[in-house]
C-alpha cells in the first residue's frame, strides 16, 4: 500500500467515522455538516476529472451543479403538486425517489456539458476558462429569469426525497446515502484513470499532438472526460437539493464555480481523494472560522495563495509526496 | 510497377513570402528507405508535417496507399496507417516507458474508450507494446518514466511507438539527432530491417546513416527537390555537391 492509499483510506474512513461518532453523540448538526463535505467531494469528484486527469480548467462546473439541482427540485416539485412535468406526446409525472431523480440529473447535466465541451474544447488555456465561465453565466441569468420554478426566489423541495427502505429525514441515513455515492464515484475514478480511457486522456493533457499521431483524437477524448466529469457534478447537485430541500440559483453562480474548483486545488489536483480532503478542510474552516471573523475568506485566499506557491499537490501531495504514475 | 505507398504530387506551402514546399513530388515505394536530405531550413520538417496531415499544404495532393488523403486530418491519416516521429522528442514525459507504446497500441487496436478495465491488465495492449519496446532495445527500461530517459533512449522510444502502430508507412525526422555514434549505428541497424515491415521516409542529417541505409535520396533545398536518385547517383551530383554536401564538408 502506498502512503497516498493509506492516506486516502484515512481520509475515507475519518468521514465516516466523524459521522457515526456525531450520530452516537446527538450531534445532528456534525451529521449534518459530514454529509455537506461528502457532497461537495463528489462535486469536486466531478471537477477532477476535467481538471485534474485531463487538464481541462472549467470555470464554469456550477452550471452542471446547478442543473442537478434544478433536475431534483423540478421532478420533486411536479410530484409535490401533481402537476405532470409533460403532457404531450406522452405524459410524464415529477417524481420524488431519489434514484430516478439522480438518473435525471445526471443525464440532464451531462448533455449540457456535452453541448458547452463542444463548443469550449475549440479552445484551450485561458479561453476554455472563460468560455466555460460564460456558458454558465448564461444558465445562471437564464434560471434567474425564469418564473415558473422560482426565478430568483429559488424552489422549495417541501421533504426530502425518498429513496426505498430508508427515512432520508434521518440525518445519519441521508448520510449514507451520500457517503456511499461518494465511495462508488471514488471507485469508478480510480479504475477510469487505470484504463485505457484514463491512459488516453492523460495523454491528452500532457501532449495533444502526440495524441493525434497515434490515431487518437485528444478533443474526443476530452470531451468524453468533460461530460463524466459534469455528469458527477450534476448528481452532486441533486444531492445538494436534496441536503438543503431547497435549490436556487446561487448553485449556478460563478462563486460557486470557484468553490468547486477550491476544493480540488485544496486538496490536490488530479489526486484520487483531493476532492475529499480538499472539501473537509473547507468545511471545518467555514464553521469554525466563519464564526469567529466575517472575513474567513481571507484566510481561505492565503491558504490557497500558499497552496498554489509551495504545494502543487495540495494537502494530498503534501502528506503523501508526489504521484506516481502506472 | 508497383504502386507507390506514399504519392506526393505538386506540394506547395509558403509561409509569407518564404517558399517551405514549392512543388514537391515524392514517391515511397514499397520496401525503401526514401532518405530525405537538405540543409537546416530547407523545409524537410514542414513537407512531413504536410504528410502526416499536421499543417495543410497550399497546393498538391498526397495519396496513401492509393487514397487521396489531401483533406484528412492527422488522426485519420495515423488511423490509415502513417507513423510519424518527431524531430524533437515528443513522448509523453509523466508516462513510463511501457505506458507511451501502450497508448500508441490502444490507438491502433481502436481500444480507446475503455473505461473500467485496468490498462496495464489488457495483454491485448501490454504484449504487443512490450514487444516493440524489445525491439528497440529498451526492455530494461520499461518501467521508467520517459521524462527520466536519456536523450537517445528518449528518441528510441519514439521509434518504439512507430513500430506499435505497425504502420503503412513510417516518417521520421531525424531519428539519430543528437544520438552519440554508438547509439546512432544500431538505431541503423535496427530501421535496416524495418523496411521490409513498411517503407521509410527519413529525414536525417547523418549522412554516414543515409549512405547505409537510403535506397533513394531526395535532395530538398529552399522547399525544392533539386536531385532525386540512388546513393551513388547523389553522391556524384555536382550541383548537391554544391547546394548540399560541399556545405557538409567544409
Ligand atoms: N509555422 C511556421 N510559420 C512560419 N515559418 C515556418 C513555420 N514552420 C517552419 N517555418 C519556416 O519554414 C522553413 C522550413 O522549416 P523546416 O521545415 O522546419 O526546415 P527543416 O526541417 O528542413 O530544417 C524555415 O525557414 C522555417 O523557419
Ligand atoms: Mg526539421
């Protein structure tokens, strides 16, 4: 076992463990804040793998977050109020179970990421940023002007989801829920970055050209990256309705852009947990910090600003040294 | 007579004012070495970008295997067949030795959109990039991140990739540069036999390597092919003599 995979498991085991200890206690708050930080992992999850596997600097990951969100919130409230989502050609109900609201959101995110990497990977470098930036600007205006699911208010879930078997109200079930997300999305990135996909779109990332000359077109490849890594995103956000019971269009703004990409550069780009570590740490800075001084912020940008200088690696690279390929 | 693997006709590129490729006809046949000579600037690099369907020519038309391949771009052409190396090095320098054949395997078996099974687990792709990486001599250093290699290890795993696409027709552009004596008489060697598994186009600068290896010569100067024929043809050539080789000499 390398030190990152024992790092990793500590990770891992330490989020469940903050859980259950909080839920033993009657700290539901904790139970709470622990299902916050395997959420935002998973949006961050999702960011990696554009980001951190295939180099791909989105600014704009909050439409895909958003769009999850908005999946949840509209099914929930058409199922809220018996109002049928279509009508025509076939009619088709809003629905309340979780599974079929994550499909939903997944699909719904991933063929806006389809769309926005088709367009953005004409660029590359700084015009991607901003592409991306704009592309989710645009959906952030668009869900503020639109009335019909609360325009600027937001949109309310009333209760949470269902998922069979299980009381999602439960803090320590909901949990679960999202913790055990987190771990399959872990798993599944763990073995796409050892096959041949993860092969080909490391290579694209390091050298496109090369790419090319071996018969692979490193835009498709990107691109295929770009609508998993905005599928993980999307379920996130579902999530993160799902969390709050309430989704508005703060999910798509661009702060939020910037927080999903903080988690991922805290933590570590391209590091299998970086998502994980780098969303806890955020999360316990914001409580404990957001408390004591309105301008928690600040810290958050010094800690970033050293990050960037002096640990490329974030907090992974920093406890576990370098990655190492194959 | 046989078809010619590689047919360039009428090739022209102009960067501004200057002439890179100016009306380049060019055959590879099959089972040849085509060495491609010509002082620094000549165009040499440019006319294989042009092949390898990297930058669009001006004017003219390439045909691989007897299809015009004029429109295709770069991923099509490597997809019909064409491997290229590259003058500068250009391996991926975070992978290992065995992970840059893999791909150029997985690029040629279409084994690309693969996303659960681990890589180095498919003996679809680790046999026959192990097997490429044995040819060229580099089997002990499998293992080894390219970035770390020496510079001539470096530009013998590009020729390992060559080989893993088991292509129609291999470019190179200079393969010995900057390789040591040593390591440029087996690369010699070794591109010796390979003929036979498909014609070279090479670019080289080493001369004692292309009075070895080329069947033909092509003498390229200010984007022109002033003299084509056999070793001793070029050899005896007063006005290469002049343009080219007297400038090696001196
Ligand atoms: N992209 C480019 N834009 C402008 N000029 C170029 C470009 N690529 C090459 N050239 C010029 O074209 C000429 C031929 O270059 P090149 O094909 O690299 O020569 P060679 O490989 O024979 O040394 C050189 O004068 C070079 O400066
Ligand atoms: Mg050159």
């Amino acid at each position: 076992m390398t030190r990152e995979t024992a790092l990793n498991a500590l990770l891992g085991l330490g989020l469940l463990a903050v859980a259950l200890t909080a839920h033993a206690a009657g700290w539901t708050f904790t139970v709470t804040l622990a299902t916050k930080v395997a959420i935002l992992a998973l949006a961050g999850a999702g960011l990696n793998i554009a980001l951190g596997f295939g180099g791909l600097v989105s600014f704009g990951h909050a439409a895909f977050f958003g769009i999850g969100g908005y999946a949840a919130g509209i099914l929930a409230s058409h199922a809220m109020f018996y109002e049928p989502l279509v009508t025509w050609p076939v009619e088709i109900e809003g629905t309340r179970a979780m599974p079929v609201i994550w499909l939903v959101a997944m699909a719904a995110s991933g063929l806006a990421a389809l769309a926005i990497g088709a367009l953005s990977l004409r660029t590359r470098g700084v015009f991607f940023i901003m592409i991306t930036l704009a592309f989710a600007q645009m959906i952030f205006y668009f869900a503020i002007s639109w009335p019909a699911y609360g325009g600027e208010d937001g949109l309310s879930l009333g209760v949470r989801n269902t998922f069979a078997g299980l009381n999602t109200l439960d803090p320590l079930s909901f949990f679960a829920i999202c913790y055990t997300l987190l771990m399959i999305v872990l798993g599944l990135t763990a073995l796409l970055r050892c096959s041949a996909f993860g092969l080909a779109l490391d290579g694209a990332r390091q050298n496109a050209e090369r790419l090319k000359s071996l018969g692979i077109d490193p835009t498709r490849v990107l691109l295929t990256a770009f609508c998993l890594s905005g599928m993980v995103t999307g379920l996130s956000g579902a999530l993160y309705a799902d969390l709050n019971r309430f989704v508005s269009p703060a999910m798509l703004s661009w702060q939020t852009s910037g927080e999903i990409m903080v988690f991922v550069i805290l933590g570590g780009v391209g590091r299998l947990f970086g998502p994980l570590a780098g969303a806890a740490l955020y999360i316990v800075l914001e409580h404990n910090l957001g408390g004591v001084s309105e301008h928690w912020q600040f810290l958050l940008g010094l800690l970033l600003l050293l990050v960037v200088l002096f640990a490329r690696g974030g907090l992974i690279g920093l406890v576990a040294g370098e990655r190492r390929h194959g | 007579m046989a078809e010619p693997v590689l047919q360039i006709r009428g090739l022209c590129k102009h960067f501004g004012a200057l002439r890179a490729s100016d009306n380049v006809d060019l055959d590879l046949m099959p089972g040849e070495i085509h060495a491609l000579i010509g002082p620094n600037g000549a165009g040499k690099s440019t006319l294989i970008k042009q092949i390898a369907g990297e930058i669009a020519p001006d004017a003219g038309t390439i045909r691989l295997a007897g299809r015009d391949v004029t429109a295709s771009g770069a991923v099509a052409r490597a997809r019909l067949g064409l491997a290229r190396s590259f003058q500068v090095s250009s391996v991926a320098g975070e992978f290992t030795v065995l992970q840059n054949v893999m791909l150029a395997v997985a690029g040629r078996l279409r084994r690309t959109y693969r996303f659960l099974r681990p890589a180095l687990a498919d003996t679809k792709l680790t046999a026959p990039a192990r097997e490429a990486i044995a040819r060229v001599g580099l089997a002990d250093r499998e293992g080894m991140r390219a970035a770390d290699l020496s510079h001539g290890e470096r530009r013998t795993l590009e020729i390992a990739i060559a080989l893993a696409l088991k292509p129609k027709a291999f470019l190179l552009d200079e393969p010995m540069a900057g390789m040591g004596p040593e390591g440029a008489r087996s690369l010699t060697h070794l591109l010796d036999g390979l003929r036979h598994e498909a014609p070279i186009l090479l670019v080289e600068h080493d001369m004692d390597a292309v009075f070895a290896l080329a069947d033909r010569i092509s003498v390229l100067v200010h984007g022109r092919i002033i003299a084509s024929g056999t070793v001793a043809e070029i050899q005896a050539d007063a006005v290469v003599r002049a343009a080219y080789l007297g400038e090696e000499d001196a």
